[in-house]
C-alpha cells in the first residue's frame, strides 16, 4: 500500500496534461486600447515574468492613482490586467502573492465566470504547492456559470485534488465524465485507472490504464501517458505473475521513448520470471548497447549474464560480468569526480551559464562542459518538483542579483548625469532669471494696456465715441485749432470774423471725417484688436513654454537626492539578502545532488559486491562445465 | 536470487517513477522556508524596479519632450519580421533584430516598445524600415514615413505592420 501511495504522488504530479500551460492568457485583447498593457504581455508571452510584473504594477499603480480612472486607456482591459497579476506572480513562482492577488479579485466585485475561473486558478496553486486540504476548500468555493474553456479542466483538477485528499471514490465519478475529453485522452483514463485500484477495484482500474495505454496519437504528451500506463499495467501484471501479458505490455512501450528502458528491463524479468530466459536476452541485450549511466542499463548489465548463466553459457555470462565490472567501475570513479567537482562549486557555475539557457535538453548538455559533473545521473533528481523549483529559484535569484547589479551602475550614471545638469544650469539660472523677470513685468504692462482697449472697445459698441478713434494727426489739428483760437481771443480782442470763419470750418471738416469714417474706425480698431489677441496668444505660449522649460532646467537637478538614496540603499540591501539566499538554494542544491550522487555510487558499489560474487560463480560454473569435455579429450588421446 | 533481483528491479522503478527524490538532509519544510524568503525577494525587487522606473522617466524621459514608438503586427499577420529601423528627422535612432521569441510574442498580440526618446514641441519625421519574408517565401522590404506632432504632453506613435503595409497612429 506504501509503495502504491507513492506511486500514486508520482503519477497524480505527471498525469496531468495543463500543468505545462502555466498562464491563462495567452493571447491579447482583440482591440487593444492600451498600447502599455500590450508591452506588460509582449513580456508576459516571451515568458520574462519579472519584466511582465513590474511593467503591470506600475501600470495599475497609475491607474488607480486616477482622480477619473474610467477615462483612463487601461479601462476597458481591467478585467484581464487585475487577472493577469496573479497569473503572471503565479508563474513567476510568487505564489504567496498571487495567492493574495486572486484572493482580491474574488472577493471583489466581478462577473461571475470571471469569480470562478479565479478560483479555479487559486485552487491550482494550492495543488501545485501540495497543499490538499486549501485545494479542496478553494474548488468548493466554485458556484454557479464557468466559463466554457476552462470546463473540462476545472473537472480534471477537482479530481486530482478529490485523488490528493483521499476521495478515490468521488475522483472516479467525475473521471468517468471525462474519459471521453480529446485534450484529456489518456490522462483522465490512467487517473481513473488509479483512483478505481485505489479503492479495490483492481480489475476495472487496470482495464482503464489498459485503454490508456492503447490510445492513438501523434501529441508526445499523450504518447508519453500512453507509454506510462503500459509500464505501470506491467508492472502490476508482473506482481500479479501473469508473466505472458505482462510482456506484451511492456513491449506497447516505444523503443525511444522516456520510458523505453524500464520498459525493455520490465519486458526481460517477465520473460525471465516465466523461465524463458533465451526470450529475455533480446530485450536486456539491447538495454545493455545504451547510456551506462541510466538505471535500467546498469540493471540490464547484471540481469544479461543471469540469463545467460540460466541458460548454461558460463563463459558468456563471466565475460558480461567482467564487462559489468569495469563498466561499474569507472561510472563509481565518475561519481566520485562529480562529487568533487560539485563540492567546488563547479555545478552551480554551470547551472547559470547563459547559453545553455537557450536549450531546452540544457540540463544534460551540462555533461559536455568541462569540469561540469555527470550530470545524466541527475536527471531523474532534476525532473523533481522540489529540484525544479530550487533550481528556478536559484535562476531567479541569479537574475534579481544581475538586475540588482547593474541598477547600481545606472544610480551612478543618474548621478552623474544630475551633476552635470546642475553645473551646467545653476551658473546660467540667476541671469536667465533676471532677464525673465524684467520681460515679465513689461508684458504684464502691455496685458495690461491691452485689456484697457478692449473694455474701452466693446463700451464704445453701447456707447459711440468717435472722438477716442480720431487719428494722431486729427488730434494735432485739432490742438493746434484750439491753440490758434485762444491765441487770436489773447488780450480780449476779438479775432478777425474771416480767420473765425476758416478756424470753424476746418473743425467742421475734422469733426465730419471722424464722425462719418466712425464705423470703419471701429470695425478697424476690432481688427487690430483681434490680431493683437493672436500676439498676445502667441506670446502667452511662449511665455508658457519657456516657464517650462524653466522648470523642467530646476528639475533635471533638484530633488532626486533623496529618492536616489533611499534606492541605493534598498538595493544594497536587498543585494546582500540575494546573495545570502543564493548562497543558500546553491548549498542545497547541491546537498540534493551529491545526495543523490552519493546513492547512485553505493548502490554500484552493491552492484560491483555482486558482479564479483556472480562472476567467480561464472568462472567456477565454465570451469566445471569444460572439466568432463577436458577429461573426455584425455581419455581419447590415452 | 532471481527473486531478490525482481524486487531490486521493481524497486528502482518505482524509485524512478516517484517524483520526490531528493537529499535527505534537505527537508521538504526547508525547501519551503527558503523558497517563502525568495518569494519575499523577489516582492521587494519589483517594488525596487518599479520606483526605479518610475525615477527613469522622470529623469530621462520627462513628458514635455518624451516620444516613445510602439511596434505591433496587425491581427493575423504570418509573416517573417527580421529587422526594423527608426529614424527620427533623418536621423536613425534605432535598429531592432527580433528572436523567435519575441517574433512569437507580436504574433500573438503583444506590443513592443521600441525606441523612446526627447524631442521638442513641434513636428518630427518618422521614417520606418522593415525587413523580413512573406509567408510565400518572398523577401519584405517596407518603408513609410509619418509627421508626428509633439505637443505638450508625451508623444506617442504607434507603428503597425502587416506584409502589406506599415500603418501609424497618434495616441
């Protein structure tokens, strides 16, 4: 029951065919009105989550610094930008914060497909961070419409959490629902296979990882379900001794698949437990031609020679033994070079190096560099969920240390740059100032004036003065007419009637042209008026634009001290608190690899016991058998 | 024997299938501990980054003379894009190669902020080049050019490309 418990974590973490898809969005909005929102996703699906997640925070910081944040681009796209927060913290592995973030966006007010897609993703990272009991509590919380594309999935998920917390029973019903689900095909029948041999229904549950294991499909996720259940219905079969059909299960197994060498040592100790051991040595010899470092070769390298000694071909098997030994050997001189060259940091050093970063088989390519450890060994302590997240974690850290580095050199260039503005600026300043305010005073004077004349226009629509609008020269005439006129009555005489005469009629003639040319004269003085506004606009904007410009000169400089501080001080904090962790994931890290090193080299070092125990029995076995042909010989030459 | 060798063979595979293997002087609730401090970590790091960019903009970018340009593919377009170049008023001010990545990101509707830059108020040129292979295999080379209005606040141009076409909107 053990061995089936832990079987079954194994499977419940494999079998599931969403768990790559780590992000529900996936594609953009069809109309995008917010082009900012559209940069958070061009990061988002390169899969650069840091970028993603600090270009949204500071994208819905502003917005809900908004006074009116409905007229705010990022409006129409709320929805999905309060959803992709969490979606993006949950594949950046924060998921305490994502937890929150979608915790927020289901207790707030939102649609109600929206609410249980939420959930569901809320529940998917309590399953992922093994935690059963807050899984089954968030997958409850589900109530009412959900939206179509996330159905069949949710079902999956519910089962897998029913499966987690020990309802094999409630899992099979809703598995039965979804056998028939393409995206699904294999998976939801092996689970369904598991949960009804969980709760003894043995004969079922093997049928349904039977079906499994006969799907058809060109999807390597389902070919590899598909070569999974093959492995474990042998494997069961195999306990159960039905020799004959556990073999042809495991021969359903592709030759080149993840699962192929298990595979071909099952299809050889099936044939061996039915004592056909000649039917054993096809799939065990070519088992023993692959990696000597995989598990089942190692294993197939002891199984080979048994066969061939049950078989009565001594010489043969003390040969493969021999072969064996050697081979064991050197992979226990390899371990203990990789050992050593973990404990020199030589692993964490690869582990970060950029181009292997760009490969998605660069966990093996590792081997190839020099002083990297074996690395084929850890492939299975790799492909582990606590491995996987401590390396990422490790990455992560390695990119925030990056990130944290190269922000000290920018604070240092912003300095720079600050410095430099200031002593180009502040000599410049106080003279530019003075200058300002000498031409600021005039045009308050001549804003001034101008108001005057547009008041004294627009009385003058109610009330006509034809004399305001008289030109310069009427007005020197017309002083010089009045000044003639009391220098002519000086003294009390009276001035001569023909000069009185011509004086009147000359003021006849200035009063007719002003009062007779007074409309032009007003329409005129509106014109002038309105293309002095256009000036006056004009130089509105230049005044604006030079205050600023003044403004911007003070704030190129002033006022960053403080904010740059505070930020280098953040920085070299959380610097050291970086490299303390990274200190620490790396030194577990490699704690879990020279473990794992450190079992593999023992479990050889039994292996190399028992070559030497099985091969001496071999030499024994061919000297005894060549004994009577030896002595037959002699006898025939006597 | 052949017994005890099943049992070690079963063993091993069961081993192999299990998910969990790791060193036992690694506990899981150790794991966890560090893994809930580099969470801690990274919250503090965006905040950093955040601030930080907020202090980039006002610094190097403040709105009365920012223009930033954005790159999008137009709904649907298959085609390859390799290349794009900015120039500004005559002058080229960038020069973009794309990765697979981040072709497979514009493709699916992501927007790239190419260039942003300081111009003063007024009217600027913007002259954009792409290079690239239509989905028949024929090499794409496309230039246009827009005139921007730089007004007070910041300057947005928004540059979308299709096999066909470049087209640009103000925003």
């Amino acid at each position: 029951m053990y061995r089936l418990a832990l079987l079954l974590t194994g499977l419940l973490m494999v079998a599931s065919p969403s768990m790559a898809a780590m992000t529900a969005i996936t594609t953009a909005p069809k109309k995008l009105e917010d082009l900012y929102l559209g940069e958070v996703l061009y990061y988002a699906f390169q899969e650069e989550w840091f970028e993603a997640i600090a270009r949204l925070d500071t994208e819905l910081d502003q917005h809900h610094g908004l006074d009116q944040p409905d007229l705010d681009s990022l409006f129409p796209h709320i929805g999905i930008a309060d959803f992709a927060v969490g979606d993006f913290e949950l594949a950046y592995r924060m998921h305490r914060r994502a937890g929150r973030a979608i915790s927020a966006l289901i207790n707030g007010n939102v649609p109600e497909e929206l609410r249980n897609e939420a959930i569901f993703r809320l529940a998917k990272i309590y399953f992922q961070k093994d935690q059963p009991a807050n899984a089954l509590h968030a997958i409850e919380r589900i109530d009412g419409a959900v939206p179509k594309k996330i159905r069949d999935d949710l079902a999956f998920l519910r089962s897998q959490i029913l499966m987690l917390n020990g309802r094999f029973e409630d899992a099979a019903i809703i598995l039965k629902g979804l056998e028939n689900v393409k995206s699904l095909e294999g998976f939801a029948g092996y689970n369904l296979g598991i949960a009804l041999f969980m709760v003894g229904e043995t004969k079922e549950g093997l049928g349904h990882i039977n079906f499994s294991g006969k799907i058809k499909s060109e999807d390597p996720l389902k070919l590899a379900i598909k070569d999974k259940s093959n492995l474990v219905l042998g494997d069961k079969l195999l306990g159960a001794e039905q020799f004959g059909t556990a073999k042809e299960v495991f021969d359903r197994v592709r030759l080149e698949g993840p699962f192929s060498n298990q595979a071909l040592l099952g299809s050889g100790w099936a044939a061996a437990s039915a004592d056909r051991f000649e039917q054993a040595l096809v799939p065990w010899s070519i088992l023993v031609e692959r990696e000597v470092t995989d598990r089942a070769v190692q294993e197939a390298m002891l199984a080979l020679p048994y066969a061939y000694g049950k078989l009565g071909i001594y010489g043969k098997a003390a040969l493969l033994y021999n072969s064996a030994l050697n081979a064991f050997t050197a992979e226990i001189d390899k371990l203990g070079a990789s050992i050593k060259s973990i404990r020199e940091g030589a692993f964490l050093r690869a582990l970060v190096r950029e181009e292997l970063k760009q490969d998605s088989t660069w966990v093996v390519k590792l081997r190839n560099l020099p002083e990297a450890p074996e690395t084929y060994y850890l492939l299975d302590l790799m492909a582990s969920h606590d491995f996987q997240e401590s390396l990422k974690n490790y990455l992560d850290l390695e990119q925030l240390r990056r990130k944290l580095e190269s922000w000290t050199t920018d604070l240092d260039a912003f300095e720079e740059m600050i410095a430099k503005r200031r002593a180009y600026y502040e000599p410049l300043l106080p003279e530019i100032d003075r200058e300002f305010r000498l031409l600021d005073s005039r045009m308050r004077l001549r804003l001034e004036q101008r108001d005057r004349i547009q008041k004294r226009l627009e009385a003058m629509l109610v009330t006509p003065r034809p004399d305001y609008l008289a030109t310069a020269r009427e007005r020197i005439v017309s002083e010089r007419l009045d000044h003639l006129s009391k220098t002519l009555s000086a003294g009390g005489a009276a001035p001569p009637s023909e000069v009185k005469r011509s004086i009147q009629r000359l003021r006849g003639v200035l009063h007719w042209n002003i009062y007779t040319d007074y409309d032009r004269r007003l329409t005129e003085a509106f014109h002038n008026l309105h293309a002095l506004n256009q000036d006056v606009e004009m130089l509105q904007q230049q005044y604006d634009s030079f205050v600023r410009k003044r403004q911007a000169a003070t704030q190129s400089y002033e006022g960053y001290g403080d904010s740059i501080r505070l930020q280098r001080n953040r920085i070299v904090t959380s610097l050291e608190k970086v490299e303390t962790l990274m200190a620490r994931q790396g030194h577990m890290l490699e704690n879990m690899a020279i473990h794992d090193l450190s079992e593999t080299r023992k479990r050889l070092e039994q292996f190399q016991v028992k070559v030497l125990f099985a091969m001496a029995d071999s030499y024994d076995r061919a000297a005894r058998a060549e004994e009577p042909r030896a002595e037959e010989a002699k006898g025939g030459e006597q | 024997m052949i017994k005890g060798l099943i049992t070690c063979v079963l063993g091993i595979l069961l081993c192999g299938w299990g998910v969990v293997v790791q060193g036992k002087e690694v506990t899981r609730e150790q794991i966890k501990g560090l893994d809930e401090q580099v969470q801690e970590i990274k919250s503090d790091v965006l905040s950093i980054a955040a601030e930080l960019h907020k202090l980039e903009e006002v610094l190097l970018y403040p709105s009365n003379t920012e223009i930033s340009m954005f790159i999008n593919l137009n709904n649907g377009e298959q085609f390859r894009l390799d290349s794009v170049e900015i120039l500004l008023n005559g002058q080229p001010v960038t020069h973009y190669l794309y990765t697979f990545k981040e072709l497979e990101a514009l493709r699916m509707g992501g927007v790239q902020r190419i260039y942003t830059g300081n111009v003063t108020t007024g009217t600027h040129t913007v002259q954009v080049n792409f290079k690239g292979k239509s989905e028949g295999g024929s090499t794409l080379d496309r230039t246009e050019s827009v005139e921007v209005q730089k007004d007070v606040g910041p300057a947005i141009v928004e540059i979308t490309l299709a096999q066909q076409s470049i087209t640009f909107s103000d925003r």
